[in-house]
C-alpha cells in the first residue's frame, strides 16, 4: 500500500506552467540581448575596416617617405612588365606583402588579402577574383586636370605627387586619400586590376568588378545623396555600414563619413587645391567647378561637416 506524501513535503519537478513561464522570460531576454548582440558585432566589423584602411593609408605615407612621391592610380608594373596596374599593387610591400610584389605580374594564383576587404561585406562565393573594397581619390573623371590625388603615371604625367606637395595646398589632413566601394548590391573591384598597354587609358575610368581600377570621385553634375547613393555607385563611395563610409586622409587618419556629406562638402574633400577669386576656383577643372558651388556661390569646408 503506497503511504501517502508527509504533510509539508514539496514534489520534484516543475508543472508544464512553470516551463512555460520559463521559455516566455528566456524568449524576452533573448529578443533584447539580440539587438545589442547584432550592433556589437556590426562596431566590430565596423572597427575593423576602419583598420584596415589605416593599413591602406599608413601603407600610403611609408611609400611617400621612400620615394618621395606617391604612386598613381596608374602604374609601371613591377619587375619590367608592360603592364599597366593600380593604386594597390605599388603599396603591396609596405603592406607586409613583398612575396606577392616580387612575383607580380606572373602569379601561381591571385590570392585574397584581407587588408582589402570590408569584413562587414564578405565576397560571395561567385566571386572568384580576390576583392578589394577601397578605392583611390583621382577627383574629377574623364579630365586631365589632376585635380584629385592619384595621377596616371602610366601614360607619363607631367610630373608626381607628394604628401607635402599636398600638405602645402589645402592640407593632408582634410583631403581624401582612399574610401570604400562595397555596397552590398555593387560588383566589387580587383586588386590584381592592370591593363595591357593598347588599352591603357589617360583619364580615370570609373566602374566595378574587373572593369576598371578601384578610384572615386566626381562624374557629371552634382547629385545629392553623394554617399550610399545607389545611382552613383559607379563612381561613388559605398558601403553596408549603416549611415555612411570609412575613409581614409592624406595624413594617414582614419573617419566615417555621413551620407548626409552634401556634394559641395565631398566635392572640397577631393581636391587637394581650392582657391576661390572672386567666384572662379582657378585651381581645378571645369568639370570640378560645378561641384565645389553651394547654391552657385563658392564654398570653403566648414570641418562641422566632417564630424559623425
């Protein structure tokens, strides 16, 4: 005969109410813990593309100081190819990657580095050229004007560009060296990008993919949004950070740039020259002019602009 339970004894276990109430406080906090966790790992990825383009322009300031210069978004090919290369592969030493500097342009195979891509914006598997998000400040395309930082050195510009020569004008410290170009609906550029030499060009062409080399800058008449501006992206900076891009300066600081930066602000953080007499900026191209206008009148930064 089964006795039964002592007066004030508790049975083990829980009643499928309790389990419920359980999983409802566990279902809470996990949907408040999971916006927190989502923007926590978006700063990071944030946080390290922002490293990586300090890598980029620190890579940039180190090439200066040994060669007094910087390289174009045009190039000589490395090793006496005649071949015509980006921005990116004169830097590939000073971005711990001689062994690929060495070799190019006759490589085994084309190996992804990761100082050129957005972490936030991982290549897709069709992709099978190696990504580099970052793109170049050549200023206006389809000119010869020089009024951006990275010339043709290629073709044989007239002369080369320093960081003092820069520092001397409008400044390192508010001119653009290097911004993104990876929004997540934009077919990335390659950084083993060259063009043979019947098809080298002597302006800057804008585009994606294999199409053309990573650079930005101005094209046409001035359109706002300029950043995260789907119709622009060809020439443009863009990315899936949330609210703007990472950039990188001349003096090798690093920022994140509101697409709310109007044409005329982005316009002035492009060229490296801005001198206003009267209403004419004689320093840049006619295709610039449009673009450094506030409400048709000149416009010098205001670095109010510049912060998040």
């Amino acid at each position: 005969m089964t006795r039964p339970p002592a007066a004030g004894s508790h049975r083990a276990g829980m009643t499928l109410v309790e389990v419920l109430a359980v999983c409802v406080i566990i279902g809470i906090l996990a949907s408040l813990a999971l916006p927190a966790l989502s923007r926590a790992i978006a700063r990071g990825r944030l946080t390290q593309c922002t490293n990586n383009q300090y890598q980029v322009a620190f890579a940039l300031l180190r090439y200066d100081e040994q060669f007094g210069s910087i390289p174009g978004w045009l190039n000589q090919s490395p090793n006496g190819a005649n071949v015509a290369c980006s921005w990116a592969v004169p830097l590939l030493p000073f971005l711990g990657r001689s062994d690929i500097y060495d070799l190019w342009p006759s490589l085994p195979n084309n190996p992804t580095i990761d100082s050129f891509v957005c972490p936030a914006n991982r290549p897709a598997k069709a992709i099978a050229y190696p990504v580099l998000h970052y793109a170049a400040n050549v200023g206006v395309s389809g000119t010869n004007a020089n009024d951006g930082v990275f010339l043709n050195l290629f073709t044989g510009a007239a002369s080369t560009l320093s960081l003092d020569a820069i520092a001397e004008s409008d400044g390192t410290s508010t001119t653009l060296a290097f911004t993104e170009k990876a929004a997540s609906d934009f077919q990335p550029h390659t950084w083993t990008f060259g063009y043979a030499p019947a098809s080298v060009p002597a302006a800057a062409t804008f585009g994606s993919g294999t199409t053309a080399p990573p650079v930005f800058g101005v094209f046409g008449s001035p359109l706002a949004p300029v950043i995260n501006n789907a119709t622009v992206r060809a020439f443009a900076p863009s990315s899936v950070h949330g609210g703007g891009v990472v950039v990188a300066f001349c003096d090798g600081h690093t920022a994140f740039l509101s697409d709310s930066l109007q044409p005329y602000e982005y316009a002035q953080l492009l060229t490296r020259k801005s001198r206003w007499q009267g209403s004419t900026n004689n320093t840049n191209s006619p295709a610039m002019q449009p673009w450094l206008l506030k409400s048709g009148a000149p416009y010098l930064l205001d670095e109010k602009a510049l912060r998040p």
